[in-house]
C-alpha cells in the first residue's frame, strides 16, 4: 500500500558570514549579542570575545545588513571584514605592526597610574597630608576618574540604555558614586576646610559623612582595572596572528608568462591557467601543475617530508612550497580561497573558535554578580535609612557595599598569573599563549608528537656505509662527497658534510651531470662516478645492505665508479640526542606519547623504537593530522600536540594542547598553545608542569576574588566597613592577588 505525501517544501539556502564586532568589553557583552542575534528567525551564530568576531549562518530573505542592525541596537557595532591587503614586502614593517587600540589603553592606564598614585598615599597616610592636600587630591583624581574611567563609563551608559549590567557598570557607578560623594564633601561639606584630616574608622555609625572624601577609591579603582584591561588586550591582540604566520609563508609576488615573456605581478592577480616560472629558491606561487622543467621541491612545511620530492612535467606543485633545483614553469590550478594553504589557514581559524571554561564560569558568576551587588547597595541605602533616618550613614554605607564590590582583583587575577607565569617560563625556554589554553593541560593525558623537526632535527645525515668486497670505505667517500658536493639536494649535502668530517679534504668533480629523478654522475680523479639508483644490479652484499638501510628507515645511496657499484651509503634525518630522554619524562607525567608523521611508515618507526614510542600514525597529510588528533579525542583522550611545521599548525590549534617547537615556522608557533623556545622535546614536560601550575594560581585568584567580594559584602551592608576601609580592603585584595601570582617565580 503506498501513500502519497503533498509536496516538501525547498529547503531554503543559508549563507554564511564573519563579522567584526566593536565595543564588547566582557565575555557577557558577547552573549548577549549571540543571545540577540539568535534570536532572529533562521539565524544561528556563535559570537568570540576573545576574536572580538561573529560567525553567523542565515537563511534567504535575510540581509547582512540586517544582521549588522540587530547589533547596533545592541549597543555595539559591527562590519564585515575588510578585503585582505596586499603584504608589505618589507618584513619588518610586519613584525613592527602595532594596535592602536592596545596603544591608547597603555597610554590611559600610564597617565591615570600616575596621577592616582600620590592620590591614594596621600589618602591612606595620614602623615602624609598637608593643608588644603584635599584640593591636590581632587585635582588629580578629577582626570583619572573622568578622562582615565572614560571607557567604563561610556559601555556602562551603553549596557544602561539596553537595559543590561556588566563589570563596566559597577566600576562606573562605584567610581563616579565615590567621587560624587567627594565632590558633596569638598564643596558643601567640612571636607575643603584648612587643616582637613582624614583617619581610618572601622564602621559607618557614628562617623561625619560630611567630612570624608574618597578620592583615592575613585581614582585607584580607575587604575587598577585599566591595569587589566590592558594586560588583557595584549594578549588578545595575538589572537589572529596565526591566520596572519600562515599566509605570511606564501609568495609576494610571481612570474608570470605573458605572450611568451615573464612579467612579475602580485600574486593576487594569478588566475586559474595562467603559466609562471619559479628559479631555484623561489617559492611556489600558488597550487599548479608542472608543465615544463625538472626540479626538487622542498614541501617540508607541507607533508612533513624530510626529503625534497623531485617533479617533472606533469607533476603537481603546491604553493608556499620552495624550489630546491632547476627552473620550472608552472600552470595554476588553483588560486585564492582554494589553495591548500588558505585551506590550512582555515582550518587554524576554525579550531581557535573555542571558548575557555574557566572564563565562562567567570563570566557566568559576574553576570549574577553585577546585579546583585547593584540591587545589594539600593537596598543597603533604603534599610539604613529606615532604620537611622540618616541619610549620611545610609549613602555611606551604600557607597561601601560598591566599593567593596569593585571587581579590580577579578580584573588582575589572570593576567598577572600569566605574566609570572610567563616571564618564568621564558627564562626555562617556555612561551605561553595566554590563559584560555591552560585548563586542558591538568587533564592531558595523550602527547602527540610530530617527528621532522620535533623528535628528529629536520636535517639529513650521513649514517652508515657498507661497502663490497674489496673496495675502501675511505676511498667510496672521497669520491662520493666530490661527486655529490656539486649537488644541492639534501641527501647530497648529507653524503658530502659526512664525507669530508670522515676523510678530510674532498677533490673537484669534472662534468658534473644530474640525472632527474635517479642520481648524479660525473668524471673524480680520472674515474667515472655515479651516485644514486643508476646502477641495474647490486653486488649481493650490497642489495643486503640496501634492505637493511630501508627497513631501518633510512635512504640508501649507491656509489659505483667505472661501471660497478662499490658501496650503499645510509642517509637519515638524525633522531634529537635528548628526545628520547624527553619521551621518558612525558611518560612520567602521566602521557601516553604518539609519533605522528607525513613520512613513510618505515622511516616513523624506525625512529618510534629508537625514543621509545608504541603508537605510530605515519603517511598523513596536513588535514589527516587534523583527522588524527580528533579521533584521538573522539575516544576520550585530552590530547596534547607537540610540533613545529606549517603542516602541524591546524593539529596544534585542534588539540587540546598545542606545542610548537621555536625552532620551526612562525606558523606552526603562532597556532601552537605554547611554545618551547630552546627547541628540546625535554622542556615539553616542563611546559605542561608549568602550565598546570599557572592554571592552578589563576584559579586560586579567582576563588579569592569572588570569595573576598561575598565574604565583605555582608559586612559593607551592615555597616561594618566605611568606604576608606572598603578602599583598603580592595586594594589589598589586589595586592593578594599580585604576590599570590608572584609565587611562580619560583618555579623549577
């Protein structure tokens, strides 16, 4: 029996788009944009505080510009990225680039430092003060609290319009609430007579309200919170920077064939089917097919190979890759977005979308917290005014309940952790990132190790050399490292570099011919010599040896002179004297190590032995690591990735963990989580004890933030704290969160 159903509706496209969004102060602002735009029909997007960046997906009948409203009315702005500018071809203006933004908050919180510090000693030291010090209190604290506050007060009127609360309003209103009072005191109150003292009383009954200022509260608060914000925007400054290594590796410029004749142009002006040329240490513009020209292209940022892979006509060639050899002329097959570096860089891009745990519990807490405390400090006035009548004692008291509550040590508890904690790593040779990739290293209990240049040297050298009966070792170098010292290649550069530490001095090879694909050959103190696989049959020792030097993982070079093959010579990227040491220590920690590779299987676990490593994923490409590592945590595992190619760094932002090795590409370092600057696999296992041990004074500041905030809240309320000591009590806690973070100084 069949049915028949009415007609399915179409399912209506969705496009998909970034955003920038400007303004967002807390990770609470972000939520509430996601929150808004949510909310629209069809739209799903996910908002990052951290990239300051939305990722929307919306339905036909909905316009960007649409999108771009619903955030204005938020409170906030928003602009689809600008068009990618072409690099500059000076480097250094790179490294030079500088945020304005972070600029002028450095230069805020330097100018507001400054002029509350005397405000604050000469507030908080009674032998300090002068006569008439009041009204240099108050002109110093005036700019800091107007000028310095600026930011808060400006998104705390925003928050305000839109019916919201966040941090920025409660340093707004306990700054502005303190000041204002100050400024009652000073003009219509004792507080501007000749002669004014302040002194320290524990509690609100009882006290001359009228007398007191609190000018070193407005200001100091100012200063302390904008110590944060800036501390907290230098770290996110490096957010992008990864995508920014990424596409930095590509060609500036290329060659192109024009009516038979080169014409250099912007690579961004390649089309698919346009022919370039590419001479020998060039780099490859874009993703093509050789069409004329044999070479060796050095892919190791790419593949993981340690070798060159040799092309001809009809090969494929993948830009940002580099020509080791001869001249080639390419067709571009792919250009732009489709490149499987722009792949890679979004790849990166998306494994960074995450947010961190410990900041959204924060997040979560503040955003109970801020209204609670507003609502707190109403009440505080309204119950003590009920019950004194005294409208000095009940503003008093409401004034410490927002001073109390100023969130300055939950504005310093990570970002001086983590400069501690980095300033002590750097001088062990560890950089970390920044606190959003610290929580998973207490529970990483997987590291994946990438081998060319992390577990090995990225070098290759010359092994083992087994010779036929008859022929000299000696003799088999010389001849061989003068033959192969005309060659560029790196197994070439290898047999001569290990040839001339063996036997000394090497002689001039004549008539020096390269034969693509298969070897060198050429004329060496009379004899003609041939190096490589130019020879149909081996003597039977020598076909041993060429099994043996393969299945250890190695490259096996055959050396003949006059005809006849004389030796095997093993050539191998050489394994770190300390990486199998660093193997052990990570074992120690807990680890489960994995060697993960683009090299043959052969060659991977050769070297896995050699460490002391079980499991091996060898032969992958750089989106397979990708594919790797989240298997990995697809059964559960906390995955740590250690590595140190542009081929590693979609893997080390996937991880849980990232570690890019200093020694290797900007890339794979900007996209790792840390980075170990001495280049040894050993100071991976400080890394993750020094990042478990950062994470857990973070931790220890937030608990005694908020803790101290719930525990003197009560107190302010009953009138148990006036706002001097309410002052004091926050700048304390301040301090207590200083010296805890101090404390990872001494680590070792």
């Amino acid at each position: 029996m069949s049915t028949t159903s009415g007609p399915t509706a179409p399912i209506a496209p969705v496009s998909e788009v970034e955003l920038i969004i400007g303004g967002m102060t807390c990770a609470s602002c972000a939520a509430r944009v996601e929150k808004k735009l949510n909310r629209m029909e069809g739209v799903t997007a996910s908002v990052n505080y951290a990239t300051e960046k939305a990722r929307v997906s919306y339905p036909a009948g909905v316009e960007v510009a649409d999108l771009i409203a619903t955030v204005v009315k938020t409170g906030y702005t928003a602009e689809e990225p600008p068009p990618p500018e072409p690099a500059p071809a000076d480097e250094a203006a790179v490294a030079e680039e500088r945020d304005p933004e972070t600029d002028a908050l450095r230069q805020r919180f330097t100018i507001s430092a400054l002029l509350a510090a005397p405000v604050v000693l000469l507030s908080m030291v009674p032998a300090l003060q002068f006569d008439n010090w009041q009204w240099l209190a108050l002109t110093l604290a005036a700019p800091v609290v107007v000028w310095g506050g600026l930011p808060f007060h400006r998104a705390a009127w925003t928050n305000a319009r839109h019916g919201a609360a966040t941090m920025d309003t409660l340093v707004s209103v306990g700054t502005l609430a303190a000041f204002g009072w100050s400024l009652w005191a000073l003009f219509f109150g004792d507080a501007g007579m000749p002669g004014m003292r302040e002194s320290f009383r524990l509690t609100v009954g009882g006290m001359d309200g009228a007398s007191s200022i609190y000018l070193e509260v407005a200001s100091g608060v100012v200063a302390f919170i904008l110590l944060g914000r800036y501390l907290e925007a230098r770290a996110k400054r490096r957010a992008g920077a990864a995508l920014r290594a990424l596409m930095e590796l590509g060609a500036k410029d290329v060659a192109v064939l024009r009516d038979g004749r080169e014409q250099r142009v912007p690579v961004d002006r390649l089309a698919v089917g346009d022919r370039f040329v590419v001479r020998p240490g060039e780099k490859i513009a874009t993703d093509g097919t050789v069409v004329e020209g044999v070479s060796a292209v050095d892919a190791s940022m790419l593949t993981g190979e340690s070798v060159p892979v040799d092309v001809a006509a009809g090969d494929t060639v993948t830009g940002a890759t580099v020509n080791a050899g001869g001249r080639l002329v390419v067709e571009a097959t792919r250009v732009g977005a489709d490149t499987k570096l722009a792949r890679m860089a979004r790849l990166v891009e998306e494994a960074q979308s995450g947010k961190a745990e410990v900041q959204r519990l924060a997040d979560r807490i503040s955003a109970v917290f801020v209204p609670v405390v507003l609502v707190l400090a109403v009440a505080t006035f309204g119950g003590w005014l009920g019950a004194t009548g005294d409208t000095v004692d009940a503003f008093t008291a409401a004034v410490a309940v927002l001073i109390i509550a100023c969130p300055c040590a939950l504005g310093l508890a990570t970002p001086t952790a983590l400069m501690v904690g980095t300033g002590r790593g750097a001088q062990l040779g560890i950089l970390i990132k920044g606190p959003e990739v610290l929580e998973s290293t207490r529970r990483v209990d997987t590291v994946v190790l990438d081998k060319t240049g992390t577990v090995t040297t990225g070098r290759m050298t010359l092994h083992e050399v087994y010779t036929a009966e008859g022929t000299d070792e000696r003799q088999a170098l010389r001849l061989a490292g003068a033959l192969e010292h005309a060659s560029e290649h790196p197994v070439a550069r290898a047999v001569a570099v290990g040839a001339e530490e063996r036997v000394g001095e090497l002689p001039r090879a004549e008539h020096f011919e390269n034969v693509p694909g298969r070897g060198v050959r050429g004329l060496v103190e009379g004899r003609e010599v041939a190096v490589g696989r130019l020879f149909a049959e081996l003597p039977q020792e020598l076909a041993r040896a060429r099994e043996k030097a393969e299945s250890d993982g190695r490259t096996a070079v055959v050396v003949g002179w006059d005809g006849s093959a004389r030796a095997v010579l093993a050539v191998a990227d050489t394994v770190k004297e300390t990486s199998a040491e660093a193997v052990r220590e990570l074992r120690a920690l807990g680890l489960t190590p994995v060697l993960l590779t683009g090299d043959n299987r052969a060659v991977a676990e050769a070297v896995a032995r050699e460490v002391g490593i079980e499991q091996v994923i060898a032969e992958v490409l750089p989106e397979e690591k990708v594919e790797a590592v989240r298997r990995l945590r697809a059964e559960g595992r906390a995955v740590a990735m250690v590595g140190d190619g542009v081929n590693d760094a979609a893997a080390l932002a996937t991880a849980d963990l990232g570690l890019a090795m200093g020694t290797g590409t900007d890339a794979a370092i900007e996209a790792g989580d840390l980075t170990l600057v001495r280049g040894d696999l050993r100071v991976a296992a400080d890394a993750i004890r020094l990042s478990r041990r950062t994470l857990a004074t973070i931790k220890g500041n937030l608990v005694w933030a908020f803790g101290y905030n719930v525990a003197a809240l009560p107190l302010a309320a009953a009138g148990l704290l006036n706002p001097m000591i309410a002052g004091a009590a926050m700048a304390f806690s301040s301090v207590f969160v200083v010296s805890n973070s101090l404390r990872l100084r001494s680590f070792g």
